[in-house]
C-alpha cells in the first residue's frame, strides 16, 4: 500500500509539473501586442489587417480622428488608405511611413512609439485643386464657379482683339503673357446680384513664383468680366483674362474665392 502511495503521489506531482511547464511555455510563447496609435487628418479610411476599417469625416468643428488598435508585436502589417469623395492623401507620418503612397509598410516594436498619421487634403486645397468641368460653391455673393477651359499661352488671341477699331490691349511685357481661363457662373443666391463686382472682388490667377493676378485684359468672346447683373439660378459662360508671368505657368491655378462653409480659399486647377 505504501509502494503504490508513493508511486501515486509521484504520478501527480509529475502531471501538475507537466501542467506547469506548459503553461509557462505556453505564456512566453503568446504573442505579445503593442498599441498602434493612429491619427487621421481630414476625410478618409485607413485599413488595419485584423481590424475593422477607421474611419474619419472631417467637419468644421473636428479636424481629425484618433483611434488604438492592439497588434501583434514583431509583425509587418500594412496600412491602407482611403480618401472620401474628392479628398485626396497628402502624406504619411509617423514609424516608417512617409511620403503619400496609397499603402504604408511597416513592423512595430515594443520599445518605440506606435504613432502613424495620415493627412488629406479636401477638394479645392491648392494642393488638390478642382478638376476642370467640377462646380465649387463660394461665398462671395452665392456664386457657383466652374473651370472648363484654360488657355495658357493665349497672348497672340487676346493681341488680336479689337475695339473701336484698335488694339483692346497693349502686348504683354518681356517674360509675361496672356492666359485665357473659360469660367461657367452661377448665381445661387436669392435676387441678383453683380457678377462684376464678383470677378473683380474675389477671382484671381495665381503660381508659386509671383503675386496674383488679376482679371486685368479684355479677352476674345465673351468677357465676364463685363456682366453686370445675373438672376438667382441664371448661369452665364464667358473668358477671363489674365496678363501672368511666364514662369508661372506651369503652377498657375484659379484662386475662385472662399468656400462658404470654411471660409478658406478655394483653387482650380487650370490644366
């Protein structure tokens, strides 16, 4: 009886150690997390693997969205991103993300700080311009504008219009040029309102290089800047005019105005 004991209890301290050592090999052999904090700027979608999507719409009263995910430590995961509607990615920061790539690769590491931001840049930012054909509406005075032409080098057009029998403008000065911008306008606001005071109040050409410009020559067809009154709905389709200089054609956008909502400028690309 005292054999057979003896040989039990020797069975059951070799199980609970069994039991012991597994557990404890299990424990060093379970993946460890890490936090992954990410910060979102704007509109947009950023995909973690393993994770639902996070999501972010920018409003005027919140600029961005912050979210922890909890991954494997030691892992290589890639972020994806998504803009919304007419946003576009400006640029990664943060780890190992940089630069404005669609996806960002990276691993992260107990001992560093799992921040990654992903910036992007509403429609109408001087970074992501609207397209030509695409309607933005302003404030100043409830226009709608929309691009849907430009002429960059249309000096030998806009030299060539004639009023009264003589030349409407006087050729361009050395390193300058005329460009033609082929704008539609609607009046969106209640009564009517003047679209003069709109094009020379509020619409400039503008590149990296010198100051604004003005709508500042008389350009070939019809010329908006000479419209006065325009009725809520009535859309009216002419050129502008624009004396720039030559090395800044190509970075030359339309400064329309300011967005009625933010307030901020709104730009249009010429090309």
């Amino acid at each position: 009886m005292r054999l057979s004991r003896l040989v039990g209890l020797l069975v059951t301290a070799a199980v609970v150690v069994g039991v012991l050592v597994a557990s404890s090999a299990a424990a060093v052999m379970a993946p460890r997390t890490v936090a992954l904090h990410l910060t979102v700027n704007g509109s947009g979608t950023l995909r973690v693997p393993g994770h639902p999507a996070f999501t972010c719409h920018a409003s005027p009263t919140r600029a961005h969205c912050r979210r922890t995910f909890q991954v494997r430590e030691g892992q290589r995961i890639v972020l994806r991103e998504s803009p919304a509607s007419g946003w576009k990615l400006w640029k990664w920061s943060g780890l190992a993300c940089h630069g404005s790539a669609a996806s960002c690769s990276l691993r992260v590491k107990a001992r560093r700080f799992g921040f990654v931001t992903a910036s992007f840049l509403p429609p109408g930012d001087r970074l992501n311009p609207y397209p030509l054909g695409a309607p933005a509406n302003l404030r100043g005075g409830g226009w709608q504008v929309k691009v849907n032409s430009a002429t960059l080098e249309a000096t030998a057009a806009v030299d060539a219009v004639v009023m009264n029998g003589q030349p409407a403008n006087s050729p361009p000065p050395p390193g300058a040029q005329y460009t033609l911008v082929n704008v539609s306008m609607t009046y969106v606001g209640s009564g009517s309102s003047s679209l003069q005071n709109y094009i020379f109040g509020w619409i400039r050409a503008e590149g990296h290089k010198n100051a604004p410009y003005p709508n500042y020559c008389i350009p070939p067809g019809t010329d908006l800047g000479s419209v006065d009154q325009v009725f809520s709905g009535q859309t009216v389709t002419g050129n502008l005019c624009f004396e720039i200089a030559s090395n800044d054609t190509a970075s030359l956008l339309l400064n329309g105005g300011d967005d009625e909502v933010t307030g901020l400028p709104v730009w249009f690309a010429l090309r």
